[in-house]
C-alpha cells in the first residue's frame, strides 16, 4: 500500500530546507511534493530541488506583492505584506494530496487551507514564530490567525517557544503541535572546516592582524534587529578589560558603512561585509566563540552552523531556537541585548571556560536538529491520524 501523498506549499525558503524536503521524499516513496515561487528563491536552490524532487516540483511564476506598512524595516509585523500567486489553486488540486503543508498563517497558505477544506485533506501549518516576534501584531492579524488556525490538523513547528505562543497566545492548546522541524544543513559547513589546517589558521590570523586573545565572530545582516550595534557599543567597554580580544563582523545590510566608519580605527574590531559563501567556513574556523546578539529571530539558522563547526555560543533570549539550542554552562551561554551588562558579562565569562569541552558539546546538541531527525517529525506528523 502507497504512503499519503504530501503537499508543501511554499514560496520561498533557503538551502537548508533541500535537505529536509529530499528527506521527506524518500521517507514517502517519492510521494513528496512542493509548489514554489520563482522571485522569491534562488537559482541554487531550484536547481537543488529539481536534483531531489524532479517533476515533483512546481516552480511559480509572476507572484503579486501588496504591502501595507512600513517595509523598509526588517522587524515582524510593520508590514503586513500579501501575495497573490495565480494558477496556485489550480496547482495544488492537479497534484491533489492526501496531505497539505502550508507555510504559516499568511502568503500563500489561505489557497492550500481552501483546499483542505473543500477537499477534506489533512492540513498541517508549518510555523516558526514566537510570542515575543508577534509582539507587535496586529488586533486583526490575531484574530485571522486564531479564524485559519482552526482548520489545522497540526502543527509544525521549531521548539518551546513557539509551541507557547500557539497554545497561550493564540489558544491552540487542543491541536496537535511536532516540535523538532526544524533543521539547519550544517554537514558540508562542517566538512569544510575540518579541512582547515592550523597552519592555514595562522596565516589567516596573520592576514587579518589579530590579537592573542580570544576571537568573537558575528555572522548576520547589518540591520537594528540582529542588535549588531548593541553588540558594538558593549565591544567597546569589553576591551578595556580585554584588549587583546577580536571581534570580527561577517555580513551586509543597511548598517554597514555606517558601522565600518564608526569602528575604522578600533583595531580590534573587523567589519569584513558580505564575503563568499564558500570562504564563510574558514572564519568559522579561526574563532573561538560565536556571538549572537539578535534582537528578533525565530531561529536564527546561523547559531546551529556555528554549533555544527564545533564553537562555543552566546546567543540572545530573544532568539526562538536559544531554549533548544544554547545549554548555559555547557556549550555557551544566553544573554539579553537589551541590557549592555549582560553583553559584556557573557562576552568576558568565556575567558573563564574549558571552549575545547563547549565546543563538542555544541556538535552534539546541534546533531539533535539535523535533516534527518526534521524530515523524520514532520513525516511522521503528516501520516498520523
């Protein structure tokens, strides 16, 4: 007997999901599914998907975009932004699943809620968002999530957090909730830094002229919600206890000349900008911690890749993976951005640990989250009764 026929409605998402979704497929025979938009993925990763799914795959075209708010911000809920895909509809009652996968409460997911509806098929949401992010919903955004959220038949989501805000906040505390679904592709990121000789560390070292102290990395845009300026203006006082520390800043955003004018003649600190995705896992390499100061984040996917590379991590109570991913003491440490003293207590207090001994144990909690173990939960999610 054939396994359910599944169904993931998505228009966008990163390379780390190809791994989940090849997963899935396998799990279910090749009975796996997913709708896409064009504009909003990238060519690397379509080209990834029709390598796994083949003609399991349907990539959209011409996807309309309304806005309403302000969306030159990148914090949730100051622009409630609205999709129309055309012929979406149409797609998902060819492929005609046993069982939808619909991506949150918003963008495309109200089509494959009609469907399940109309077509009595299991609907599962796919949701990553915590309490705190919702903070600054609006009334009639609580009240269409709480009217949607009535037709699922389970939710998919990252961890506690999330499972909180959908029982508490939103009042789902009967329907089915699978944590675990979440995954980062961390292997080939690991692969690669286990290449990199200590010679190699050296002369990178060398090259970038940092200090014998201990080296800090940050990877992530340069914008106010990843608390890249809190991060900064901490750096500042750290280093007069710790002069002999580095800080290196890895991304691109909004902030950045801004940032690297500020910060020109600090020489502790390095504002490199947006680097090569292939050359990310030798600065990886040569730091000893990873510094996550988000103000806002549902799972900010570059805290297990740090994890995966073997670092010791500090990571923001603000961030919706910190409860699963950061064990305090053992593989690093949670702090508040919002309060400049815990910053530079969390930043000093590694000077004080065994970073060998957290770096191993962040391999094995970031092992508990691989795609695996995430294609796993959701599978067996969609085929339970």
């Amino acid at each position: 007997m054939k396994g359910k026929k599944i169904l993931w409605v998505s228009p966008w998402f990163g390379n780390y999901r190809v791994p989940v979704y090849d997963q899935i497929n396998k799990l279910s025979d090749n009975r796996f599914y997913l709708i896409c938009a064009e504009d909003a993925t990238s060519e690397l990763v379509r080209n990834k998907l029709k390598t796994v799914l083949r003609e399991n795959v349907s990539i959209l075209q011409n996807c309309k975009h309304f806005f309403i708010g302000n969306k030159s911000t990148t914090f949730a809920n100051m622009c409630i932004e609205i999709k129309w895909q055309p012929g979406l509809y149409r797609e998902i009652k060819k492929i005609n699943p046993d069982v939808i996968i619909v991506e949150g409460f918003g963008s495309w997911s109200p089509a494959g809620v009609l469907y399940s509806i109309l077509h009595r098929k299991k609907l599962c949401m796919f949701y990553e968002r915590t309490s705190y992010v919702e903070r600054n919903a609006k009334w009639i955004s609580i009240i269409y999530r709480k009217i949607i959220g009535k037709f699922v038949d389970c939710f998919l989501v990252n961890g506690k957090l999330t499972e909180e805000y959908l029982q508490k906040g939103l009042g789902f505390s009967k329907t089915a909730i699978r944590k675990g679904c979440m995954a980062a592709d961390s292997k080939g990121l690991y692969d690669a830094v286990s290449s990199v000789t200590k010679e190699q560390i050296i002369n990178y070292k060398e090259k970038m002229h940092l200090k014998e102290g201990l080296t800090y990395l940050f990877v992530g845009q340069l914008v106010k919600r990843k608390g890249v300026v809190e991060l900064l203006n901490a750096w500042n006082t750290h280093i007069s206890t710790y002069p002999y520390d580095n800080l290196i800043i890895v991304g691109k955003g909004i902030l950045q000349d801004e940032l690297q004018e500020k910060n020109k003649n600090i020489s502790s600190v390095h504002i490199l900008g947006g680097i090569d995705y292939s050359l990310i896992h030798l600065y990886y390499a040569l730091a000893d911690v990873f510094f996550m100061p988000t103000l806002e984040d549902n799972w900010c996917l570059v805290l297990p890749e740090a994890m995966a590379c073997g670092l010791p991590v500090a990571c923001s109570i603000y961030n919706g993976g910190t409860c699963e991913l950061i064990k305090n003491g053992e593989n690093g440490f949670s702090f508040d951005p919002l309060n400049q003293e815990s910053i530079i207590q969390t930043l000093s207090v590694f000077h004080k640990c065994d970073l060998k001994k957290m770096g191993e144990e962040s391999i094995h909690i970031e092992s508990l989250f691989s795609p695996e173990i995430s294609a796993n939960n959701i599978y067996t999610a969609c085929n339970e009764n």
